[in-house]
C-alpha cells in the first residue's frame, strides 16, 4: 500500500483544488485473492479508538475539483459519517430465500383481511371498470395524456370500448381460498371492495405486493431507476395534503408493517417522497437494508444487477427492501434477495485511514464521472458516508462479502455542449464513487464488485 500512496502523492504534487486530474487513474487494482488477507488485523495493535478516531476522519469535507479538459467540476461541501464503532467486520454471506411461511406471513399482513380472489378469474368488475373510465376521462379533460396515448382520439376509444363492457360486466368476483403450495413463481391476490385488485408476487428470492394494480404503471417512475426530479415527478418532503399523513406518521406505519413483517434483520436506512403528477396521487418510501453488527448496508440506487459479458460473477441483486405509504396505507412493498448469513470471515479488518481513501477520491471522482464527452457536468456532492457494502468475488458464484466501503453521495447536473439542454439528477441516494475502505480499489456498484 506504501508504494501506492507514494505514487498517488506524487501525481498530487501536480493538483491543486479546482486544478485538472490526470489523464490516467492512479488506482488500486482489484485482487479478489488478497482481500481477504489484506483485511487480516494484526491483533498486537488493534487500536481501542472509535473508527473516527482511527481513521482520522473528518467531520466535515469540503473541497473543488476537476477533470484535466475542465467538463468535469466536482463540489464537496458534505458530512463525513462514519460508524458509532470501534471496527468493522467481514462477513461472507449467500443467496437466501423466502419459505411459505414468510410468504403467508407477508399475505396476512398485506393484504389485512381483503377477500382473497380466484387467479383464474379475468373479469373485471363494474367498479373496476368504472375507476378506469373516470380515470381516462379525468386524463382528457386535463389534456395530459400518458405515455400509452399518443391522442386524444386513442383515450376515447379506449373510454367507449370499456363502456361497452361496463353494461356485462359482474358487481363481484369469485373468492377462493390462497393457495400458499403452488411451484415458483405465483402471483396470490385479494381485494376489500371489489374495486380494486391487489396483487403479491412470489418468488424464492422476490416477494412484490402491489395494493391497486390501476397505479402500478404511474409508480414504475419511481420503481425502476433513479427517481429525479420531473414534469412527471415532484420530489417533496411532506405530503400531509395529498395523503393524510404526516411524514412521522407514515414512518410510524412503515416501521410498524415492518415489525408485523418481522423484518428483524434489516432497518430503515432511508427515506424520500414523491407527488406522481401522472397518476394524481403522492407516496412516501421507506428503505430498508440489512444490519451487521448495528451497522447498515449503504442503500443507494443501484441494484447491482447489471449484464455485463465479462463479468467475474453473475448478476446478484442486493439485498433491500422498500416500502411505499399513500392515502390508503401501505400501497407497495417489494423485498428482493435476502442474505443468508454464512461466516464471519474477520471479526475486525483492517482499513485505510481516511487521509490514505481521499487521496484516491481526489484522484478518481472527476474520473470516473467523465462519461459524457459532449456534457459538462457538475457533481455537488453532500454525504460521504463509511458503511457496508455486498460485493461478489471471483471464483465465489454462490456467494458475496459484506465489506466496508466509502461513499461519496449527492446530485448532479448534466449541461449538454451543443444543445444546450440541461438534465438534474437531483435524488441523494446516488453515490458518485465507491471506494472499498479494505484496499482503495474502485467499487462499480452497477456490477457489484
């Protein structure tokens, strides 16, 4: 590691703040074979300090940087968070699953005395169909069509054929007891009123519930990728007014599902709130990601499940688990790749002082950001966090580690040169550069290694 410092040191002798980085990354090479022995503590100088002591971090950073053609500009005015902790383990874990318990668990508390429904039976009833009518009509009126409709004579063709079926259609529908022995994967679904369906799917790594299936298509905004600011999205704080609760008040609802879930192993690491201008209707969400040793797995946008050809590993999801609140309680939940906990690799490993991981941030964040040639491109950003992170190993296909790692967290705004058009990616769980806090090597969350 010595000689790794001396190298970034010297190509810092040529940087100052705001000056250009280097044409090439100075960086720490991956080597899944040595990680683990890199972590390996010498037990005669296991230091009795807090973590923020022995690293050296700071409380606060701030710093300017950017890239050597001037397109990259990165502005640190952030927290530095580091674990209440006096070190921080290694522990190897697998693909875990969910039984027929855990899922008939999930339906009782999900769907909280809804009539369960026969999955064979397709028809919709009046009320079903009545709530889309008034739905598309409600979308003519206002002119803001979605993106199914290309005009406004495609909407009321869709209006007249489901009138048409309004006049046949049933007041209910048949109710069958759920089926928790059917083979993977099966969707269960119920309802309270014959108005609405809801929906949990199951898998042996997946369980997604969904209480109206009408606002699936309208969350999918903020479902799949990183929820940004939008016409279609509105990030707000508090949306007492659209949903009835208070933000405490829906923390509390979201903390006492989890508890009736009995959610042991995870805790709620994050939370946001979104108005979805689309569907008219606000939610609130909850993150929650798994605990070691009381200390949280970093959740961040990424889900880890990237295709990529020449990766060492096959695609793994991580593990997490959201949840979502709107006016009528909790509307969406989806827990995806449980962890089974196998080994403790280290009980404490050994980790690179604070001073030692900037030195390689310093370097590296102007870098590896300088993906868009024909953008310039400001990072502001406000967290840099230490906390756990599952990475994959080569060699290891049915199996990850959970290992410390930095994050350096914010937004961005992304200026095309040309056009002259601007994009923000404005939610804060977007971590701009990850660095493995074992041996300085960059972390692609994407891939998960």
């Amino acid at each position: 590691m010595k000689k790794i410092i001396i190298a970034l040191l010297a190509a810092l002798l040529l940087l100052t703040a705001c000056q250009p980085t280097p044409e090439a990354a100075v960086v720490v090479q991956k080597d899944f074979g040595q990680l683990t022995e890199k972590a390996k503590l010498d037990e005669s100088h296991v230091p009795d300090l807090l973590l923020s002591e022995s690293l050296k971090a700071p409380k606060t950073l701030h710093k300017a940087l950017e890239n050597k053609q001037g397109n990259v500009k990165v502005y640190i005015e952030a927290d530095v968070t580091v674990p209440d902790a006096k070190g921080l383990p290694m522990i190897r874990v697998g693909h875990g699953s969910f039984t027929r318990d855990d899922i008939r668990r999930f339906a009782d508390v999900l769907f909280n005395g809804a009539m369960p429904l026969d999955p064979n039976n397709k028809k919709y009833t009046k009320s079903m169909i009545q709530e889309s009518i008034d739905r598309l009509i409600k979308m003519r009126e206002s002119g803001d069509l979605d993106m199914k409709y290309e005009s406004v004579e495609q909407v009321d063709a869709d209006i007249a054929e489901l009138m048409a079926k309004l006049e046949t259609a049933p007041d209910t529908m048949d109710v069958a007891e759920h089926d928790f022995r059917q083979e993977y994967p099966f969707s269960l679904q119920a309802t309270e009123d014959f108005a609405a369906i809801s929906n949990l799917f199951c898998q042996e790594q997946v369980i997604e519930y969904c209480k109206n299936l009408n606002r699936y298509a309208a969350m999918s905004l903020v479902l799949v990728g990183t929820p940004d600011s939008s016409p279609l999205l509105n990030i707000k704080a508090d949306l007492s007014a659209e949903t009835g609760y208070t933000p405490e008040e829906a923390y509390a609802l979201a903390m006492q599902t989890a508890d009736r879930l009995n959610i042991t192993d995870l805790a709620c690491t994050g939370q946001r709130a979104y108005f979805l201008t689309e569907g008219g209707f606000g939610v609130y969400e909850f993150m929650f990601t798994r605990m070691v040793n009381n200390i949280p797995v970093t959740f961040t946008n990424d889900i880890g499940n990237q295709f990529n050809p020449n990766s060492v590993h096959v695609s793994w999801e991580y593990e997490m688990l959201r949840l979502f609140i709107d006016e009528t309680g909790v509307c969406y939940l989806k827990y995806a790749s449980p962890y089974a906990i196998e080994e403790t690799v280290s009980e404490q490993v050994n980790m690179l002082s604070f001073d030692e991981v900037w030195q390689i941030a310093e370097l590296m964040l102007p870098i590896v950001n300088d993906r868009f040639t024909d953008y310039n491109i400001t990072i502001n950003i406000n967290s840099v966090k230490l906390g756990f992170m599952r990475i994959v190993e080569e060699g290891y296909p049915n199996s990850g580690l959970l290992v410390p790692v930095w994050d350096f967290m914010g937004t961005c705004t992304r200026q095309h040169s040309g056009r002259g058009t601007t994009n923000k990616a404005d939610d804060p769980y977007t971590s701009y550069l990850t660095i493995n806090a074992i041996d300085g090597s960059i972390i692609d969350r994407a891939l998960g290694y």
